[in-house]
C-alpha cells in the first residue's frame, strides 16, 4: 500500500499538478496534469482567471484517481506565486478580480505613509511596486475594500475553495504572509501599528501559522467528482519557499525560474547595507528566514521568445547564444534588474534601449538577443553573490541552482564561470517537491523522519558546472 501526496504547483505562466510516493527509498514524482495560464487584460488591468484556474485544480484533481494504484492519497498542498490574493464579501463572494502582480495599478502608491527605509526596518522586505501592501493600498483608495471581509492569498483562496468553506480564514500561512510586505520578520506577528497607520483594516490579517497544517477536506461536492476523499493541507505555501525546501540549510541557492531568486536561509538581517543591495527577509519552510533576491530571471528570456513569435524552442535561443558568444564583445552585459524589464510592452525594445543607453554594441539579431540575455543574467547572479558575500561576511563554495530553469545547461556554465563557484544543478522540481515534502512532515513519513536533505539527495540527479 503506497502513500501518495498531491503537490498542486501554480506558477505564474502555467500550473501542475504532481504526484509523490517513495518506491525503493527514492521520492518519485509523476506529472498528473499540467495547464498554461497567463494574466489578462480586463477593464485596462492585468488580472488572474482565478476560475479558469480552479477549473484546472479541480480537473487535475480528478485525474488522480487513476494514477493511484494500491495506495491512497494522503493529503493535497497548494503553492503559489507571492504577493497576490483574493478580496472576499462576508458570505465568501469574490468582490473585486484577482489583480496579477505585473499589473500597474500599484504606480500612485509606492510611497506610502511610512518610508521605505522604516518598513523595511520591521519587514525586510525589499521594495517592489508590486508588494501585497502596495496592492492593498491601491485597493483602498479604489474603494475595493469596503466590504472586503476576507483577503486570502492564492494557495488559501484555491484550498479553502476545494474544502468548500472559503470563509472559514483562521490564519495566514506564514511564507506566504511573509510575501505581503507588512509581516514584523522578527515577531512573525502583523504590526498593528504600521497596518493601522497605512488605514488598512486590520481584520484582514489572521494569526500567523507555520505550515504544515490541515484546513480540512475535500467538501462533499468535490469528493463526488474525485471519487475519493482526501486531507488538505497548507505547506510552504509560497512557491518559492516550497522550492528552497529542498536546498541544504547552509547552501547558497538559485531558485530558477520566471524569477530567479538567489539567496540563503538563516536570521533577518534588516540593515541599510541589505535593503540598498535589494535583499528581502522571507519566510522559510523551517520557520527561519529566506534572505534573497529577486533577479528578474527567465521572465526575460520567455518574453523575448515570445515576441520573436515563439519561432525558437528555448533549446534554439540556447544554442545561437552559445554561438554567437565567440563573438560577443567583452563586458557586454546590462542590468536585468532595472524595472523597464518588469512588464514592457517591447522587451527586445527595451533590451535594444538599454545598451545604448549604456553606450554599448545594441544587440540586433536573435542570436545576439538570447546572449546578451543569458550573460546579463550570469552577471546580475554575480553581483548579487558578491553583495551577499559582503553583507554576510560568509564565502559560500558553490550555488545550489533548482527550480525549472536549472535545466539550462548554459546558463549553469555561465554562472559557473562568472561567479568562480561550482554549480550544481537540480532538482529542476523543486517546488512540488518542497510543497510533497511538507506533507510527507505532517503526515509523519518515515523517508523524512529526520529531515529532507537525504531523500533529496538519493531521488534526484544533480548536475555539476565548474568554472
Ligand atoms: C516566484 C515568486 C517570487 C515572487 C514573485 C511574485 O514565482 O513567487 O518569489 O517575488 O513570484
């Protein structure tokens, strides 16, 4: 009899649904179902089709039956992107349309009552226009939380949904809560103080609870379309902190995919130095802080791809890139980073602009295109590292490199070489992965009864990049 978990993985172009169970001591995942999705526009904003999404959930849910042969389905967790949510009416109604994070409602109130410097004293997190307190305020001034009597973030919004009590928000899942912005990173607790003075209402905010732990189960309705029952629980419910969870405690990790987000797990660290390299103070799978960076990672490399009309497979962009590198000039890179590349009408315009602005060669073919987005990319890894080793005052050896952008051979070899540290790639499913190892926790599996480090280790194959 085999114990399987559901891991339903939500990105931020697409989601999955994955299947875990041990056979042979090894954790061996297997896709159920997968969908692409992306924000789209209503009323002159970006927003989620939250019910084309549940649809899906729903859908792969029901899939599962079939997968799960001599065995039961012990418990289903659900991850999402950060920062976005759902503001709910008294009798559980969505009252405004789920706002992607890449929409630009948020311009007129990045600069709130309190500077950034004072919140990020409290927080640590680094500003983004796109911040869940950000998005609140905007909501605010829109009128959109008068009768706002919930707000839950995405995975909370899509299981309370699939346990049929939407309305039944006790807490908020600490690394997803940690994505708003306004969680006190020291306490763990909402700061009363800040919330009340930014004239947002406090009821909003639930107690803060570290995952894992159950909300309930499939409601009546959903267990008649499964043909089985099953335990929800809440993980690590902020994807990328599902993902870290699979990275050993003292590793320096890359978490790669629309983002990149690189950093460690330890304390905050709530400081100038911090706040001006772009650091941010995130919740940890453990309790413990996610101290990273968000580069802008291969959301670049996919709207590039995108506006080339999807004419070259990534492997294509990949392979013109390594080409073209012979003849790259040297220091031939730009800063992902700067916010023209957050949500451009033109990346390549975009791309194109920056390098003259930089008085640099201005990339003109695809080939010259994809490489100046990979060796711009390794560099920005560089420069984070560097700060990070500074602010730290700890030299890390090598970069854990997971997510589904580890799967980029070149991009590995890049960051290898321009860093000086050994890469070592994998796993590429790192958060259905982080997200099935917190079931395994709660529901008290052997494999990880003392920690997840050896399960990882022997299930996945890791590669090696040197310099
Ligand atoms: C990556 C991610 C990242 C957030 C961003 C909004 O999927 O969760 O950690 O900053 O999306």
């Amino acid at each position: 009899m085999t114990d399987y978990y559901l891991a339903i993985d939500l990105g931020a172009s697409g989601g999955r649904h994955i299947l875990g169970y041990v056979k042979d001591n090894k954790l061996v995942l297997e896709e159920v179902h997968r969908f692409s999705h992306k924000p789209e526009s209503y009323q002159g904003s970006l927003i989620w089709e939250a019910d084309k999404i549940y649809g899906e959930i729903c859908l792969g849910i029901e899939k599962c039956g079939a997968f799960i042969k001599e065995g039961r389905l012990c418990s289903i967790g659900i991850d999402t992107w950060g920062v976005d949510y759902a503001l709910l009416d008294e009798d559980g109604n969505l009252i405004s349309p789920v706002y992607s994070y890449r929409d630009s409602r948020t311009e007129a109130f990045i600069n709130p009552e309190i500077s950034h410097e004072d919140l990020y004293k409290v927080t640590g997190i680094a500003f983004q226009p796109f911040n869940t307190i950000f998005q609140l305020l905007s909501d605010k001034a829109a009128g959109r939380l008068d009768k706002a009597k919930y707000m839950l973030q995405l995975p909370e919004y899509f299981s309370q949904s699939l346990a049929g009590k939407v309305c039944a928000k006790e807490y908020n899942e600490y690394t997803m809560a940690s994505t708003t912005g306004l969680l006190n990173a020291s306490k763990k607790t909402w700061p009363q103080d800040i919330i009340e003075k930014l004239g947002l209402p406090m009821e909003l905010f639930k107690p803060i609870r570290e995952p894992p732990y159950e909300i309930g189960e499939l409601s009546s309705e959903m267990q008649k379309r499964a043909g089985f029952n099953t335990k929800i629980l809440m993980v690590a419910s902020h994807d990328t902190a599902s993902a870290v969870a699979t990275v050993k405690e003292s590793s320096l990790y890359i978490s790669s995919g629309t983002w990149s987000l690189l950093g460690i797990t330890g304390s905050p660290v709530l400081n100038e130095e911090a706040r001006n390299a772009g650091y941010t103070n995130e919740g940890a799978h453990n309790g413990s802080i996610r101290f990273l960076k968000n580069i802008m990672g291969l959301w670049v490399i996919q709207s590039l791809s995108r506006e080339l009309n999807n004419e070259f497979s990534f492997a294509e962009l990949e392979k013109m890139a390594v080409e073209f590198e012979k003849n790259a000039p040297a220091d031939w890179h730009i800063d992902l980073n700067l916010s023209r590349f957050f949500s451009p009408k033109s990346m390549i315009n975009e791309i194109k602009e920056e390098y003259k602005r930089c008085g640099k060669k201005v990339p003109e073919t695809p080939a010259e295109l994809a490489f100046s987005v990979y060796i711009s990319l390794a560099n920005c890894y560089k420069v984070a590292v560097q700060d990070l080793e500074k602010i730290t005052g700890k030299t890390f050896p090598s970069i854990s490199i997971i997510g589904g952008g580890s799967k980029d051979g070149y991009l590995n070899s890049l960051t290898a070489r321009l860093t000086g540290k050994t890469v070592y790639a994998g796993p590429s499913e790192a958060t259905s992965t982080g997200n099935i190892l917190l079931q395994m926790k709660y529901n008290n599996d052997p494999a990880v009864k003392d920690g997840f480090s050896d399960l990882v280790g022997r299930s996945f194959n890791v590669k090696e990049f040197k310099e």
